[in-house]
C-alpha cells in the first residue's frame, strides 16, 4: 500500500523517522553521530523555532518528534538530514550516500496519540536490550533530562499532555514510560506509524483499534 503523502501543519507534532543506508550504522562511533545529530537539531530551532519533544538515536535509525511552527517539516528535514550526511560524509570519508531515503512521518492529532508516540519511541532502546531503563539510554534526550552536567545544543519541550498522566494514572513521567507495553499493543503503535496520519492498529480479536492508554485523555 501506497504511504499517502504527509498532512503540513504549524499545529500539531510530528514523529519524523530516518534510516542508515546499510543495516548498520553511519561509519562513525554512535556518540560522534549524535553529537552531529544534536547540534544540526540546535541549528535548525534556532532558525526555524523547532519544537523538539524528543529525539532518540539508535544503531541504524533515529525518532524524532518535533513542532514545526515556522517552516515547513519537509524543509527541516530536508535541512537536518542533508547537512547530518555532509558531516558524516566528511569525517568518515564515506563515498556512498548515508541514509537510505528519505524521512518518514506521521503526523500527530491527538494527545493520546501523542503520548503513546512518545513513551514507544523512549522505550525501544530497552526493548533492544541497549538500556535497562529508558531515562539510561544515553543517545536519547530522555537521558539528558536527569543530567545536571551535560547539556544538549537544543531545548528538548515537555509534553503538555503529560500532566495528564500525572493526575489519571498517579505515575510520573519515568515510571510511566517504563511501563512495558504489550506485543499487542506495541504493534498497534507500529502499524500507527506507517501511516502518513497516526492511528492505532486495530485488535486481531475485536477489529477495533487498540489503544494501549484506556483512560480518556482530553484535548
């Protein structure tokens, strides 16, 4: 099935998706990449007011979901994936093209949505195996959240949905993203994301779509 293309808003985030060319990673050591990563992130907020809720690295691929208020995401894309593999390029000596193609999006109309979106992405490098908890994965502004020493180039934006979670669910922030989601419901999200609008996949059982947050969230 063909992705239809991607919905452009000033209003509401987007999840943004980026893969290596080779199934592995960028021919530098992960740090070196992030660190390439997170000031092109920097660049781009200052010139463009990029609202970034989080931005995760993996070995092959990252996550990032941002607001884009004052330009257009394919332009910032365009500009953080462009300028990411001229460095990489340049550094590694690299000839071949560094990603894959081009990013992938989904945008985001709901802050169940949202939230599910965000506590999926902070939990795949767990679900990998490359931290115990999501807050220690270092490649991850999670991580930088508990960190008084180490700052990132860019303001990584709270969630204002995440009150939410506080006054429903009794849990904060951390506590409630390392709460394990199940396969079920982890595969809704997936399915969701390769959609160019999120929505949930639906149940094997029900033929509704699963959500794995229950609770009425308000908009």
């Amino acid at each position: 099935m063909v992705r239809k293309a991607l919905e452009r808003s000033n209003i509401h985030y987007y999840h943004l998706l980026g893969r290596s060319n080779d199934p592995e990673f960028f021919d530098l050591p992960q740090s070196e990449v992030w660190n390439i990563f997170t000031r092109e992130l920097g660049c781009l907020q200052q010139l463009f007011q990029l609202k970034i809720a989080a931005f995760v690295l993996l070995n092959n691929h990252f996550h990032l979901i941002a607001l884009t208020p004052k330009e257009s995401v394919d332009r910032v894309m365009y500009f953080l994936m462009k300028n990411v593999a001229t460095t990489i390029k340049k550094r590694s000596g690299r000839i071949n093209k560094v990603f894959g193609g081009r990013y992938k999006g989904s945008i985001i109309k709901s802050d169940l949505y949202l939230l599910n979106i965000y506590k999926y992405i902070h939990l795949e490098p767990v679900n990998a195996k490359l931290a115990t908890m999501a807050e220690l994965y270092r490649f991850s502004t999670l991580f930088y959240r508990g960190d008084k020493k180490h700052h990132l180039p860019f303001c990584s934006s709270s969630l204002p949905p995440m009150k939410m979670i506080e006054n429903l669910e009794g849990l904060n922030e951390l506590d409630w993203i390392n709460m394990a989601f199940s396969e079920e419901e982890s595969n809704s999200i997936k399915v969701g994301l390769k959609k160019s609008t999120f929505a949930f996949g639906k149940s094997r059982n029900t033929g509704k779509p699963l959500i794995p947050m229950m609770k009425k969230i308000e908009k």
